[in-house]
C-alpha cells in the first residue's frame, strides 16, 4: 500500500473512530459514571470486535450481504432494536457511586459482539474495504486497514471516556447526570439514524 493510501486510509479512519457514534457516545458515558479504569474492558471489546468485523467483511462478508439482501434487512432491525435498548438502558441509569452497581458497563464480549449490529461500526467497515482494499493484494489490504483502525481507535476511544470521567465532578449532582444520560440516550438514538 503506498504512502498515499495509507496517509487517506489513515484520515479516513480517524474521522471515522473520533467522531460521535454509538461506541464513542457508549464510551463517554461510561467514563462519566465509573471512570477510566473500569472502562478499559468496553474499550478493549470494541477494538477486539471492530478489527475482526473489519478482517471479516473483508474476506467476503460484503458479497454475502449483497447477495442476500433479507440479511442485511434482519441485521438493520437487529441494529435498531439493540440501540434503542441501550439508549433505555443509558437513560434510566441515574447512579454514580462506584460501588453501586446502578451502571453496567459493557465487558469484552458484550463490546465486541455489540459490533455486529452497530450501524456505525458496519458503514466504517464497508466503506474502508470497498475504498482502500480495490486494486491490492486483497488479504494484505484487508490487514493493514485493521491494523490502522486498531492504532487509531485506542487514543480516540481514550478521548471519549476521559471526556466523560472530566465530567464526573459536574455529574455528581444526582439531576445533572440523570439529565446528561438522557442527553447521551438521544445522542445514541440519533446517531442511529445518521449510520442506518
């Protein structure tokens, strides 16, 4: 891949990793209610779950999918309903405590497999491989674009979540954080409709 491709590819995946979307606006929420540290597994799934959709699509899960159309329809609605539970989920918890477990963050797995159905996630995937991977040894493109994102992705997510813990202080008052999990529940549910 030439210096050039890497240089897009590069932008194109910061772009794609800082901006607000499902996992960043997941991210920041969770830093706000728990902190950094008790982040970092949600961080890791995210990381894990991207880099293996982004080396699966490009092995030919993008054929499939336009192949069988009904599946991405199933995988939409999958997408949706999983959304608008999390916003749920994000708006009713109203509890900072560190030992109260009023807010769950989400684990390796629940965070990585949460990138099957986020809309988000599935745009940024496509749309590297269709962009960065034509015209190159297919499975060496396919490597090099997961590997940007996964270099790209951690200080990006760090970002987010100590968006959210910086905010802790402001957040103490019982009603300023239940309005910003609102807040950050609208933000998820919106972000669904600009990635679907």
């Amino acid at each position: 891949m030439e210096y050039s491709h890497l240089l897009a590819l590069s932008t194109f995946a910061l772009i794609g990793s800082i901006t607000p979307g499902p996992n960043n606006i997941m991210l920041m929420t969770s830093g706000a209610n728990i902190g950094f540290y008790r982040t970092i597994p949600h961080m890791f799934g995210i990381l894990i779950g991207f880099t293996l959709m982004v080396i699966v699509v490009g092995l030919g899960l993008m054929q499939l999918l336009s192949a069988y159309p009904l599946l991405e329809t199933i995988l939409q609605w999958a997408c949706v309903t999983y959304l608008l539970y999390l916003a749920y989920k994000i708006a009713t918890s109203h509890n900072m405590s560190r030992d109260n477990d009023a807010y769950q963050p989400m684990g390796i797995l629940a965070a990585a497999s949460f990138q099957w159905i986020n809309p988000k996630s599935w745009s940024m995937a496509l749309s590297a491989i269709t962009l960065y991977s034509a015209g190159i040894n297919s499975l060496y493109a396919v490597y090099i674009i997961a590997a940007i994102y996964c270099i790209i992705y951690i200080p990006s997510a760090c970002l987010w979540v100590f968006a959210g813990q910086r905010m802790q202080k402001i957040l103490s008052k019982p009603t300023n954080l239940k309005y910003f999990n609102y807040s950050m529940a609208s933000l998820l549910v919106a972000s669904m409709f600009f990635s679907i």
